[in-house]
C-alpha cells in the first residue's frame, strides 16, 4: 500500500532522512521506533506532504505520493494523528471532529455519510459522545488524544499514521489508545505507528523498523524485534528483559 524508496529529507538546513527505505502492506500494523531525533516525525511528515522530499520516492496505492499536496494526499486516504493531538482548543468536540470530514463536505459528500461516520467514532469512544458539546481544550490528553484519531478517521482514511499516540498519557489510557488501534486493524484500517513505548507498539504490531539517524538499520517481525538483543539493550531496558525471562 505505502512504499517509500531511497528517500532523502531535511528539516530546514539539516538532512534528516538519508536513503531511507520501508513499506506497508495493506491490512498492517508497522511500528517504526527509535530514539528521540532519529527521523520518525519527519519521516511521517513526508509522507504526509508536510515536508518536501529532496530525492527518492514516496507511493500509495501506486500512486506518487511525493508530488501531491497535503490535501491530495488526504483526500487519497492518508491521514496523520500528529504529535501532541493538536486539536482546535476553542472548538467543541463535534465541531473538531466535523473538521476532520471537511474535504468530504466539500467536494458534495453525504451529511447522512458523515453523521454515520461520527456516530462510529462516538461507538469507538464513549467519552467523545458524552462530551461533544464541551470545548476540546478542556479534555484531559487522553481525551483529546480519543479526539486526534476520531478526527482523522471522519476523513475516512485508508492508511492511518500515528506519531506518539502515547505521550503524556497515564499506563491505562496508553492501553485504552493501543487496543483501540488493534480494534481499528481488525476492520481493516492499515496503520504506520511511530511510538515511544516500543514494547508495547512491537507487542501490537505485525512488522516494525529501527530508525537511527535518519536510516534504517534494523527490521523484522514485532516479534523478531522484541527479542532482537540489540533491541533490548537499547528501546526495552531492562524491565522487559525481566519479564521475557521468566
């Protein structure tokens, strides 16, 4: 579904991305992990058309990601939950998540569509259905979070990327977001999850990739990594170490 071929990026005057190669099957979870400043936000950015690539090739369904704006990849089933959820504050609940359908709107779709769409969301998240009415700066970072991803599938998204879905977000609701996903998986949604908890996205995911100072240094299975030594060492600690051992 998404194939990224020898891609080379920067953020500003700095080269991010060198020569950088993954893929995504239909029907998937892939987890893409690594420390802090190894390329991960930037490589979903590009993906997303947020960031322009400086060589190499991005596709979707064949199609030739790299050359279209972030509305057209949009519109073509790719959507981002950024980092930080970054909601409309100010705004209620339904308004962030009728913001999410708004390219539907606007190229003539269905109200009926879009009001089946929401009451979805609402089924997936409770919360959102008790509380669409109060502003989203006034839910807690998992509600909003709840909110970030309700507002990216009103857009009825094909490929789903995730940057951090678990930030700041306390063990319980990190597992109410991750099961969510796997929910999600399960009918048919294909997601590109980047994730700080690599135990956790490598337990849930069919595939992953290490991502080291804008390259790719490591990939297999979510199972292959997690009992990869290298892995271990060096995203697990030696918590899971304990806990694989028994």
């Amino acid at each position: 579904m998404l194939r990224i071929k020898n891609i080379h990026a920067r953020y500003g005057p700095v080269r991010v991305l060198r020569n950088l190669s993954l893929h995504v099957d239909q029907g998937e979870i892939v987890s893409l992990i690594g420390a802090n400043g190894a390329g991960k936000t930037t490589l979903l950015s590009t993906v997303s058309g947020l960031l322009g690539v400086e060589s190499g090739e991005i596709s979707f369904e064949g199609a030739p990601l790299h050359q279209m704006t972030p509305q057209q990849i949009v519109a073509a089933g790719v959507c981002q939950v950024p980092e930080g959820r970054q909601v409309f504050a100010p705004m209620t609940v339904k308004e962030n998540l009728e913001l999410g359908a708004y390219q539907r709107l606007r190229k003539g779709g269905s109200r009926q569509e879009i009001d089946e769409d929401m009451a979805e969301v609402f089924r997936l998240f409770p919360r959102l259905e008790e509380r669409q009415w109060q502003a989203a700066g006034t839910l807690s970072g998992g509600e909003q979070q709840m909110l970030a991803i309700g507002r990216a599938l009103m857009a009825r998204p094909k490929l789903l990327l995730l940057d951090e879905p678990s930030l700041g977000l306390a063990p319980k609701l990190v597992d109410v977001i991750l099961e969510t996903l796997v929910r999600l998986n399960r009918g048919g949604m294909t997601i590109l999850l980047v994730e700080q908890n690599a135990q956790k996205a490598l337990e849930i995911s069919h595939r992953g990739y290490v991502l080291e100072n804008g390259r790719i240094v490591l990939q297999g299975s979510g199972r292959e990594l997690l009992e990869d030594p290298d892995v271990r060492r060096a995203y697990l600690g030696k918590e899971y170490k304990e806990i694989s051992d028994r």
